[in-house]
C-alpha cells in the first residue's frame, strides 16, 4: 500500500488504521472476557469420590462426554489417556463423563480394562450433559481454563496438535 500524498488524506488513512486498530483490540479483549463460565457442577467418579468444577479451580480441566458405544469415543479415548499423563503433573484434571444412555456395566467395564487413569463418571440422568449446554453429540469436550472459563469446545475428535497447543500454553499461564 503507497503512503497518502496529501496531508488531508493522511489524517483519513490514519484515521481509518487508528479505528481498526482499536476495534481489533476490542475484539481481542471481548474474546477473553467472554468465555463462559464452566457450570459449577458435581460429579460422582467411579471410584464414589466427588469432585466438583469448583474444587478443580487453579487446573486446567478436560471435561469429555462421551459414550462406550460411540466408535469416535472409544477410537480417541487412546490418545485422551496420552494426553492425560503427558499433562497430568503439569496440572491438568480430566473428566469422562459417560452420556446417559450409556449402560452403567459397560462403562465400568471399559473404564477397567483400559485402566483409565482420570475420573470417570456417569451421567445416568443426563443432568450434567445439560448444565453443559444439554450435550447431545459424541464425543464432546471442554477445555477449561484455571479461572473455571470454558475456553474451547470440541464436538467430534479433535486435533490433537491443537489441543496440546492450547493445554501448553493454558499450562503455562
């Protein structure tokens, strides 16, 4: 782009940068300050410990809904436990949160066997599947933030690469 030639098409020209510029910011700053509260909810692990999004305050938090006898679930949930114990000591918490329609046996079964090492729970009345803005897709899951601020949310696999990006950096914040 050439430099304005006049004085009085410069004042336009930096007029109109200095309003972008600004209105960039804006939105920058609202995308921060928007992210939406995680809902203050209780879950009941596998294992009949409760935890609840409040107590997991200060760690960065993957909640995951996802369901036994969805294919996408069960393909990712190999690289869910990868991710987990490379970020686990870092301060990232996990929950898997079996959808409603899940049986309850096969669940706990799966949970076993493939010894995950994260909080596993059911959601046998789908109430917390709906404090989440009623999930209904599989796998769904949020990323959140240290200050309980939903800062992502994947429906479908994710990209691995890209979760990892972002958990290093909310890790490092």
């Amino acid at each position: 782009m050439l430099a304005p030639s006049s004085p009085r098409k410069f004042m336009i020209f930096a007029f109109i940068a200095g309003s972008m510029l600004i209105a960039l910011s804006v939105l920058f700053y609202l995308s921060l300050s928007n992210r939406q509260t995680a809902p203050d909810v209780t879950y009941m692990n596998l294992k009949g410990e409760k935890i609840s999004t409040q107590s997991l305050r200060g760690k960065v938090l993957m909640v995951n809904f996802w369901a036994t006898t969805c294919s996408t679930c069960v393909a990712e949930m190999p690289q869910m436990v990868a991710t987990y114990n490379q970020y686990h000591s870092q301060g990232l918490e996990f929950v898997a949160v079996a959808m409603r329609d899940d049986p309850p046996n096969l669940v706990l079964n799966y949970a076993e066997t493939r010894q995950l090492p994260f909080h596993v729970v059911l959601d046998l009345q789908g109430k917390l599947a709906q404090s989440f803005g009623d999930v209904k897709a599989t796998p769904t899951t949020f990323v959140i933030d240290k200050q309980g601020r939903i800062i992502k949310r994947y429906v479908g696999k994710p990209s691995f690469e890209e979760l990892h990006k972002l958990l290093q950096q909310e890790l490092a914040a």
